[in-house]
C-alpha cells in the first residue's frame, strides 16, 4: 500500500499538466514500513528521453545519485519514480515494465487532453510482473 497527501497528488498531477503532451517524470521519497510507503516528498526531473518523449521517459543517472543524495540528507528513502501518461491510462506499458526496477512504486498518472485524470500505484515483483499497489490519498488542510 502507498499512502501520500493531497497536496503531493496535486504536485505530481501538475508536472503531468505542464509537461503535457510529454510524460513526466520524477521521484518519490518516503517511509516504508510493514508494507504500507509513507509518500512524503518528490523530486520532479527532467525527462531526459531524446525521442518519443510522447511515450517514454528517461531519467538520468546524475538525476538518480541526487535523488540518493537527498534521500539521505532528508533521512528518507527512496521509494519509486512517478511519470505521467499523456491520453494514456495508468497503466504501466511493456517499455515500463523492462525498465522498471524490483521493489520500487511506480505511480502512473494518466493525462488526458492535457488534464490529470487518474492516479494508480504499481509494485514490480521479483518476477518481474507489476501488480497494482493500493494508493491512498489521505486530505490534508492547511
């Protein structure tokens, strides 16, 4: 189960808005613990694809060693990447799934015609399948 705020949902749908009709793309730092990640902070980055960024993203390996680097700093942890999926559902793609790492969430937002309208969680297994992760999104006011 993946648990985030309001306010983070927000942020992630905006990135997938602005960027829109290319995928976003970012990542997703937190707690995990008893399977249940705690979703506390992103860091959106560029989407470093040269083609196709219609359909694919690319983060960059500079990109991953800052988002380590500040997961530390933080006293947090790195738990998955998030990218959109413009006039796509939120589904992860076969390119997502031989791209995907083990154990991380992968959140999908899908962007259709330029508007954020639905937001799923994925977990790859060992075996290399996605299964979809429960996705809470708890209100926060302020």
């Amino acid at each position: 189960m993946a648990i985030l705020n309001n306010h983070i949902a927000d942020s992630i749908k905006a990135h997938g808005e602005r960027t829109y009709p290319f995928e976003c793309c970012g990542f997703l730092f937190g707690k995990d613990e008893n399977d249940v990640r705690q979703i506390s902070d992103i860091m959106p980055v560029e989407n470093n694809q040269k083609e196709n960024k219609e359909r694919r993203f690319l983060v960059s390996p500079g990109d991953y060693l800052r988002a380590e680097k500040y997961a530390e700093i933080k006293g947090l942890s790195l738990i998955g990447i998030y990218h959109s999926h413009p006039d796509h559902p939120a589904i992860p793609s076969e390119h997502d799934r031989k791209q995907a790492m083990p154990f991380f969430s992968y959140l999908i937002v899908s962007i259709q015609k330029g508007i954020a309208a639905e937001t799923r969680s994925w977990l790859l297994g060992s075996d290399m399948q996605f299964k979809e992760e429960q996705l809470i999104e708890k209100v926060i006011q302020f």
